[in-house]
C-alpha cells in the first residue's frame, strides 16, 4: 500500500474505548484519528505510547510495510479483545503459572540443574516474597499442578490488569513460557535483559551443547526483539 497521509500527530481523546476510564490519546493522520482492525477508536492511555504508535507510521517511507506495526498491533489487541474479554484471557494466563519454565527443573544430578537453580530460583523467590504466594518446584517434566491457592492470588492480581498491560503480559508469559517472568518484568526496576536470559537458558544452553544454527539464531534475535517490545508496551502505557 502506498503512503496516503503527509502529517503524523497525537492528539488527545475523546471518544474513549472499552478499557480507557479517564483520558486517552489518539494518532492522527492528516488530522484524522486511527481506529483499529475492527473500528473502534484506537485510544491509548497514555501519551507516551501514543507516540510510540505515531513512530510506527511515520517511519514509513513511500509505501507502508504491515509488518512494521508491532505496536499498533498490540494496541488493537488490547482495544478489540482484551477489553471485551479480560476474564478469558487472564484465566488462560493463569495456566502459563501453573506450568510456569521457570518451576521445571533438570534433575539434581544434571549440569543444567545448577544452571537454573543459579539463574531461576532468586527470581522465583523474589517473585514469592512480592506477590505473597507460594509455588512447587519441580524435577524433571511431569506436570504437577501448583498449589490452588497461590493460583488464586495470581488471578485475582491479574483481574485488576487494564487490557494494555495484559495485551503486553499474554505477549512475554507465551515468549517464556513464564507467568513469573512476565509478570516479573512489569516491575518499575525490573531488569529486562536479565529476565530474558534467564527464560532463554535452556534453549542456549542446548544451542551451547549441540551446536548453533543461522534459522536458530534468527528466530531467538526475534524472539528477544518481540520480548523487550512487550515490556516497552507495558511501561508505555503506565508512563
């Protein structure tokens, strides 16, 4: 598709979508507000993100490149989805806990073992302390279901969750295989490139034995692009 505006702004909102309580803000493009995928007003709740947004489209030369809208993309996720269903998708989310990357461990006597118990256990423990829950860990890969009540407590945080926060959770909880990292990444003084290495020892710790290939190491640069993404969504969206 050929660039068809000239001017990109923000501007703030009046038409407030689902998930938008107090104020939002809007990209405009010659003056005209965005909607997303299906229609609805795309507001954000916040400035910062907004002008996040407005990045994406003024970046585009000549001809627009869809897959250069990450972020809008989230945005209409959270707009047309989440905000419609937040029950759904924190239930689901929910279930990234009770299987959770970081609760699976190797066996004792493995070399990997002392890997994750080294890079794995303080963010669970701080994770326990923080959120007031108690979690099993586990060898080996058998599935063995987390206690009830610590489940509990997880869904009742995620519950008070606005859609954008969730819409950038759901995308770094799938990305790890980690609630707890996901979650852990939210906080204002988190260390980002650190939660993602930890989520990511497995996979270089095989890529370490058995060799590395170019796909391999395409799809992981990717994967830890889409991961820091996510996490700049949500602290745009607090901002």
């Amino acid at each position: 598709m050929k660039r068809f505006y000239t001017v990109v702004d923000v501007s703030e909102a009046t038409d407030l979508p689902n998930g938008i309580s107090q104020q939002g803000w809007q990209v405009t493009l010659d003056g005209r507000g965005l909607k997303t995928v299906k229609g609805a007003s795309q507001v954000v709740p916040t400035p910062a993100l907004a002008e996040a947004l407005a990045g994406e489209w003024d970046a585009q030369g000549e001809t627009i490149e869809p897959a250069s809208f990450p972020m809008r993309d989230m945005a209409d996720y959270a707009i047309d989805v989440l905000a419609r269903d937040n029950a759904r998708i924190a239930d689901a989310l929910v279930a990234y806990a009770d299987t959770d990357t970081l609760l699976y461990r190797a066996d004792p006597d493995e070399l990997l073992y002392a890997q994750q118990n080294a890079l794995w256990e303080p963010i669970v423990s701080a994770f326990e302390a923080r959120e007031g829950v108690l979690f099993e860990r586990v060898s080996g890969i058998i599935h063995r279901p987390q206690p009830p009540a610590a489940l509990a407590t997880i869904r009742a945080r995620l519950a008070g969750f606005d859609p954008f926060t969730l819409a950038a959770l759901e995308a770094k909880a799938s990305l790890a295989a980690s609630l707890i990292t996901g979650l852990s990444a939210l906080e204002a003084q988190a260390d980002v490139a650190a939660l993602w290495h930890a989520a990511s020892l497995e996979e270089e710790w095989q890529a370490e034995k058995w060799g590395r290939d170019e796909e391999a190491e395409e799809r992981r640069t990717r994967r830890t692009a889409d991961f820091h993404r996510a996490a700049q969504f949500a602290a745009l969206a607090k901002a």
